[in-house]
C-alpha cells in the first residue's frame, strides 16, 4: 500500500486527509498537538511541530511515505521541501 505524509493536521487538513484515504493510500498525519484533528481520520499520526524539520524527517523515515503534503498550511512548505529532499 502506498503511505501518504500530511504535514499539518488541523480541521483545514481533514479533507485532504480523508481524500487520500478515499485514494486507497496510507495516511500519517504530524502535527503539533495530541488532539489535533486530523489524527482522528490518518492511519498514524506523531505529534510534531509542523515547523521541526528534523523531527519530521524523523516520521518520514520511521514511515518511508512514497510522498509528503498539506493543504492549507503555507508554513509547512519548508518542512515538506527539507524533508522531500
């Protein structure tokens, strides 16, 4: 099965999430608060800063996603691009 990494999992995060499992993928979802929305609908979820780029590059290599996104988020951009690479 194909993983899908969604930085960010707040209530704007919900239907990319739902999207991507309606898509048939795996879904780990970080973000940065333990009840944090959109860990209710992803497969796995990490609490972490969207903005700690190390830590999650941490979850990505803990769940080697085929890829990595967010909707909604500007600021995860950085961390999706640093942990892409």
């Amino acid at each position: 099965m194909k993983k899908v990494m969604v930085i960010a999992g707040g209530k704007w995060q919900i239907p990319i999430i739902k999207r991507a499992k309606e898509m048939g993928y795996y879904v780990i979802n970080t973000n940065l608060y333990k009840d944090s929305p959109g860990f209710e609908f992803a497969d796995a979820y990490e609490v972490v800063d969207v903005l700690d780029k190390e830590k999650n590059l941490e979850v990505a290599k803990k769940y080697k996603p085929d890829g990595i996104i967010s909707d909604q988020c500007e600021i995860a951009i950085p961390t999706i691009a640093y942990v892409s690479q």
